[in-house]
C-alpha cells in the first residue's frame, strides 16, 4: 500500500514517523506532498519518505491520501488535486470543521474518512475520533484505525457532529488543560517558587492524578471528595471555584469551541 501525506507541518511528520515505526509502510511507499520548495528540502533531510512538490506527479501513484492542512486551505487544496484523484482512493482528513460532504465535493471522491487527533499524538498519547462515508468499506476502516492508533488511541463514532465535539474536547483540550496548569504555575511562583520548582510541582501533579483516575474506577467527582476533608485547604479552593464560576466557564470554552469548529464546517459548505 503507497500512502501520500498532503501537508509537512507537526501532524504530517507526525503520522509519517508513526507510521514508519509502526512499520505500517515502508519508507519507500511513503510519500509527501507540500507546497514550499523550503519545506521540502528541510523534509528530505529528515528521511522520512519521498517528498513532492507536484500533485501531478504522486497522487494518482497512493491508495491512501492523508489530508493534514489547514482547514482553510481546502479549496485551494480540492482544486489542485481533483484532476488527478481516483474513485478508489481513501481520503482520510484531519482539517477541522471541513465536513465528509464537503470534502466529496471538492475532490470528486466518496471514500472519505474524518478524524480529529490532538497534540499529544505528537509524543504516541494522541486521542482521535473518526467516521466514515458509506463508501468506505469495513476493511478500509480497520485499515485507517490500525494507523490512528500509532498515535495513541482512537475510536469510532457514528456522526460528524461527534467529530466537531472531539474538536472541541480533546482536539483544544490539551491547551485547557496547559491554561490550568500556566495558572497554577504562576500561583506557585507567588508563593516563592523558583519557576522551576513551580513547573515540577505542577506538571508531576496533573501527571500523578491523570493516572490515578485512569488506574482507578472511581469519578473524577469521587476522587475530589477524597482529597477533600471537612474544613480543609482543598475544600476553601473548590469554594473559591464555584464562586468565581471555573467549571462553568470551562463548559463555556468547550461549547465556544464547538461552535467554532461547526462554523468552520458551515463556511466550507
């Protein structure tokens, strides 16, 4: 199987080097297409598959087209593949908000493929959700999951509306949580801190109780009512949250999200 990667940016190279490790595809059936003549010289000294400048010149030669650009991009994008693409080719799109419709159109192709990945799948702890078009067949999808899942875990979900609120969880989440943790570091600093001392104390906290709510089958909920006791430290800042409305305000980031990401599908209609 040849696989053609459209876009050289983090997530490009980061489905290139997964792929490679996983040994999914071999070097020599990897491909790369960019537009920056710079970008691909940087990329080839990174040997990470044959790169291209021309659509012309790989697109027609891959089974598998993996689309890491920018959603806002897309047009321009469509119209400079569609003369070379093939119905039997799988698209598989991680461009926010650009819908499976969307898609079909601008390339002339059924077989699409939707996910949204997260930073994490940088460093193998990515979370990705995808769906597919019916043309898509069972085969092909469990193809496309096996490739997900180098990056960390992946699952499947019926609409694309889940997909926009993948997005808007843990496609964003990871800078909600780096939002929370900045905030605790600069507290920590406060207090008498060496920046240093802040980070680690910080980092190795969120670290430590991620992997204790996930070793455990207890809620998030539960775990804070045992790090609570009546009349305590923790109990006096989960007060002063609620006062000043954090979880709340949380929800309404994730919603604000969600409504960019259908905004964005909406634009691309």
């Amino acid at each position: 199987m040849k696989i053609l990667i459209i876009g050289g940016g983090n997530m490009g190279k980061t489905y290139a080097r997964s792929l490679l490790r996983a040994h999914l595809v071999r070097k020599e059936d990897l491909m790369i297409l960019v537009r920056s003549p710079a970008k691909a010289d940087t990329l080839r000294t990174e040997d990470i598959g044959t790169v291209h400048l021309d659509a012309e010149a790989c697109l027609a030669a891959a089974d598998l087209i993996i689309l890491a650009v920018k959603p806002q991009d897309s047009a321009k994008l469509f119209a400079a593949l569609r003369p070379f693409t093939d119905p039997q080719q799988v698209y598989l799109s991680i461009m926010a908000g650009v819908t499976v419709a969307t898609i079909q159109r601008g390339l002339g192709v059924e077989k699409i493929i939707r996910a949204m990945p997260n930073l994490p799948a940088q460093i193998g702890l990515g979370m990705t959700s995808f769906t597919a078009s019916d043309a898509v067949t069972r085969i092909e999808l469990v193809l496309v999951q096996n490739l997900l899942n180098t990056t960390g875990k992946a699952i499947y979900v019926n609409t694309e509306h889940a997909i926009d609120a993948t997005t808007a969880i843990s496609g964003s989440g990871p800078a909600y949580v780096l939002y929370f943790m900045q905030a605790m570091i600069e507290a920590a600093s406060e207090m008498g801190f060496s920046p240093g001392e802040a980070e680690l104390l910080v980092a190795q906290t969120f670290r430590g109780a991620v992997e204790l709510q996930m070793k455990n089958d207890l809620t998030c909920a539960e775990w804070i009512k045992r790090v609570s006791s009546k009349g305590g430290t923790t109990e006096a800042a989960m007060a002063a949250f609620e006062q000043t409305s954090v979880f709340e305000d949380i929800k309404s980031g994730a919603r604000a999200a969600l409504a960019r990401a259908e905004e964005l599908g909406g634009r691309g209609n």
